[in-house]
C-alpha cells in the first residue's frame, strides 16, 4: 500500500464524489431509456464531438494509463507498441469502416454481418464472439482495479474488483446506453486532463527535455542503453508483429466501439467522432508512455515490481512521487486525485463493455434468433437488464482469478479475437459479393476458437509467467496469437465461401447493402423529434 490513511481519505472522498455525480447522471437518463432504441444506443441523438468523447472515454482505459505506462516503465520501448497500435487502427475505421457501419446497422455489429447472410446461425456465432471480446476487456479493467485498490485503499483488490461490478451494473441496468455515454464523456475529460497534468509535471522535472527524461529512465531501469532498444519485453519478433496486428486490426471489430457509431444520426456524424477519437486519444496515449518513462526514472524498477509484479502501479507511483513522495501533502493529494480518476476510468469503460455484451444477448441471441425478430421491445430491454446482472457477475468472477495478468495484455487478447473473427465477416460482407453464410460460419468459428485456443497453451497461461502450471513449458511461445489466428480467420471465411453453395439471397442483396452503407438510404433514423 503507498496511501497514508489521509491518503485514502482523501482518495475516498474523490472517488464517492465521482460515484455520486455518476448516479445522477444515471437517475437523470433513465427516462431516456425505456425503449430498446434509448437503452441500447441512446435513441441516436448523440452529436460526432459527444459520441467521439464517449468513444475516446471508453479507449482511455485502465489498460492505457495503468497497463501501458506499466509496461514501458518495466520494458522501455516494446511497451511503445501498445500506444501506437491502439490508435493506428483508428486510421482504418475513419477511412473503411465507419460510415458504412452505422448506415447497415442497428444495434450491433452483428446486423451488418447478417444484413445479407442466413441470419440466425451468423448471429449466434458473432454474439459468441462479440461476448468473449468484451469479457476479456472487463477483466482488464476490473484487474486494474484490484491493483489500484490494493495500494490505496483499506480493502483488497478482490473486494474493490466486487465494488466496481455492482455499480456497473447499477449504471446499465438503470440508464442504459445513455447514462454510460455521459459518465464516459466526463470521465474523458478527467483523466485527459489528469494525464496532461501529470506528463506537464514530470517533463518539468527534467526541464521539458525528452532526451534528458530517456536518459534517467535508462539509467534507472538498471538496462541501460537495452532500455531504449526493442527486445526486453517481445525476445520473440513474431511476438511482437503478433500484438501489432491485433492492435491495429482488432479496434474495427470491437462490438463496445463499434456500436457507439449507432449512437449518432447519421453517417456524417459518424465520420466525425472517429476524427475526433484519433484527435484526442492519440495524444492521450502519447502521454501515457511518457509517465511510463517517468516512472522509469523517478521511481525506479524495484519499487514498480514490489508493488504490483505487473507493473499496474507505475502510474499512481509516479503520481506520488511528482507530488513530493511519501507523506507529502502535495504527494497525498495528487496520488489520491489519480487514484480516484483511474477509479472513474475503469467504471465508465465497464459500463459500455456491459452494455455491449447485453445487446448481444437481448438483441443478437434473444430477438434475432430465438425469437425471429416476433418479440416486443418491452420484453427485448427486460432480458437486457437480466443478461446485465449476469454478465456482471461472470466478469467478476473471471477478474477474481486473473489478478495477476497485466492489464494491457488482456486488453491486446481481445483485439486478436476481434481481429481473428469479427473483422473478417464485416469485410467480406461490405465488400465481397460472393461471401455466403459458410464464410461467415467458418470465419467467426476458426477465428474466435484459434485465438483463444492459442492463448490457452500459450506462455500467458502456462508456465513461469502464466496462470496455471508455472513448472511446464508453453506449446505456444507467443503471448498473443494474433499473427496466426488473424490469417486463420480470413483464410477460412474466403474457403469457407468458395467451398459452400452460392447464395443468390445474399449476392442479390450485396447492392442493397452497397447502396445502403455509402448513401445512407434506408439507414436507421434517431429518436430526436
């Protein structure tokens, strides 16, 4: 524990404070979600600049500002591929993805893999994709809030990781889409600015010297020169080609982002929160590495792994250190601010990973393909809110038993199992006129098992470093499976549509979908009056 017990007073009161103006927001939307429309994408009233926020809000995670900056600190430079390879794929969407997204959809994602394909069997596997993303992404956050309980707080990690999924749920189950998006454009705002804060402070220290600031973290870190240079982290190249596809790759097939483009009017609107994502997340995350280098060389690799072997507690170290170090007040009052922004950081991202696996649930599995699409939306929006209290729970109970995998890992599984299935069946469908239900099966079903089977013989799960049987070795050496899932997955969805029966449904329907995603005809229309 770093905090005094003023420290986690202090903590405390910032921390209930952003509770309480979080639950206003949510009382104040519950009237704005009753219907399946209002809960599930906030009736499609969002502006580009408030959905882009929100967007931003939900990138700028406890994987960023914990597990990024926990990585450089620990491996210097291989920890700068998360940065760049969280924003890279951002260049994608605006250009392919966005626009064409929001006019084919819904809801989900899953409409637009269904809009011309045998619906009911693509829906079921997207769904089962589209979950296992998200909670791979619930158990980064809930993690990082374990680790930063732990150092801060009277209670332990695993009671902060129950706190943060009640009230989740709460925020879910009573506002939402809506109250979500407004909780994450206010947590955005916080830690943006607690970010630039912090990067201001420690650039300071070193006379706004970037060179000076390597300099000292090489020292510190006790590699020297190896600090700066590729190869502490990823000793595997392929490894490292691996993570970099499934960052760049993954962000379009995420269903926690890529719904949020259902939440604006129209296209246009659509194109301009990608703009502003790139915009604000992406120096975002450039200060990000900076306070991993920072906590680098002010606080230093021994006490970094003493408090979280993870590397989880870079940030809030450095936090303290900037305010003056230990039983400071400056030092007690910035951790405490910092720890209290991570806090709000982690809420407000688990309340869109919720909602997103709920919308698979109620919507994709539920309507869609138990019921044809016969059902009310009463009954739609009441299985949304059951499937919110189970998803809550599963995400705990997984976080509880990986408290000690770091946080930006999980965070870069869950691109490769986007990339690996998702992706390759929102391609094909928006572009390839031949693709049939078979592709579409086959895509999402080898894509989603290879990166997870991966995984699971991989070294996160064996071995030294992994979770289970720390005396064996890997089969696998690659800690994530994205440079071969990724291929496997595209791979099988253009066999599987060459090896099945031609569908003249889907390829008669491929020009109304064309028409539909660059024109904006038919789309869905908001709520606004």
């Amino acid at each position: 524990m770093i905090a005094s017990a003023k420290g986690q007073i202090l903590t405390s009161s910032f921390f209930i404070a952003f509770i309480v103006v979080s639950l206003c927001i949510t009382y104040w939307a519950t009237r704005r979600a009753k219907n399946a429309s209002g809960f599930f994408v906030a009736g499609r009233r969002l502006s580009g600049w408030q959905n882009g926020l929100a967007i931003s809000g939900d990138y700028m995670s406890a994987a960023s500002f914990l597990g990024i900056a926990g990585l450089v600190s620990l491996y210097g430079f291989d920890g700068l591929l998360y940065s760049f390879g969280f924003i890279v794929g951002w260049v994608a969407i605006v250009l392919i993805v966005a626009e064409p997204l929001r006019n084919s959809g819904k809801y989900t994602i899953s409409d637009v893999m269904a809009f011309r394909l045998k619906a009911r069997p693509v829906r079921a596997l997207a769904a089962a994709s589209s979950i296992a993303i998200g909670l791979l992404y619930l158990l980064a956050q809930l993690v990082g809030a374990g680790a930063i309980a732990s150092l801060l707080l009277p209670i332990s990690p695993s009671a902060a990781i129950v706190v943060v999924g009640l009230l989740m749920v709460v925020y879910v189950l009573f506002g939402g889409m809506v109250a979500t998006t407004y909780v994450q454009i206010v947590k955005a705002v916080l830690v943006f600015a607690t970010t630039a804060l912090l990067a201001i402070l420690l650039l300071y220290r070193f006379g706004f010297s970037l060179d000076a600031l390597l300099q000292a973290a090489a020292s510190s870190s006790g590699k020297g020169r190896a600090f700066l240079e590729p190869g502490l982290y990823f000793t595997n190249k392929l490894d490292l080609i691996s993570l970099g596809l499934a960052l760049v790759l993954g962000t379009a097939g995420l269903p926690h982002i890529m719904m949020r483009f259902y939440t604006v009017p129209d296209a246009k609107q659509a194109r301009v929160s990608a703009n502003w994502v790139i915009g604000v997340v992406g120096v975002y995350l450039v200060m990000t590495t900076v306070l991993g280098f920072g906590a680098a060389a002010l606080v230093g690799h021994d006490r970094i792994l003493a408090a979280n072997k993870a590397g989880n507690s870079a940030a809030p170290l450095l936090a303290l250190e900037l305010g003056g170090g230990n039983g400071t007040v400056g030092g007690e009052v910035l951790v405490a601010f910092v720890s209290a922004v991570t806090f709000a950081t982690i809420l407000a991202v688990v309340a869109g990973l919720i909602i997103a696996a709920t919308s698979n649930i109620a919507y994709d599995l539920y309507s869609q393909v138990i019921h044809r699409g016969t059902n009310d939306e009463k009954s739609e929006v009441r299985v949304a809110k059951i499937a919110t209290l189970a998803v809550g729970g599963a995400a705990v109970a997984l976080a509880l038993a990986a408290q000690t995998l770091n946080v930006a890992f999980l965070v870069g599984l869950a691109f490769a199992v986007a990339a690996s299935g998702n992706l390759p069946v929102i391609l094909f469908s928006l572009f390839w006129r031949r693709f049939n239900t078979t592709g579409a099966v086959a895509a999402l079903s080898i894509g989603l098992c290879s990166a997870l089977g991966l995984v699971a013989v991989g070294p996160a799960f064996i071995g030294p470093r992994g979770l289970f049987f720390h005396d064996l070795h890997p089969l696998l050496t690659l800690t994530n499976p994205g440079i071969v899932s990724i291929p496997l997955g595209f791979i099988a969805g253009w066999l599987g549509t060459l090896l099945g029966v031609r569908e003249a449904h889907s390829e008669s329907r491929f020009r109304e979908l064309q028409i539909r995603a660059l024109t904006g005809f038919g789309a869905e229309v908001s709520d606004h009056p």
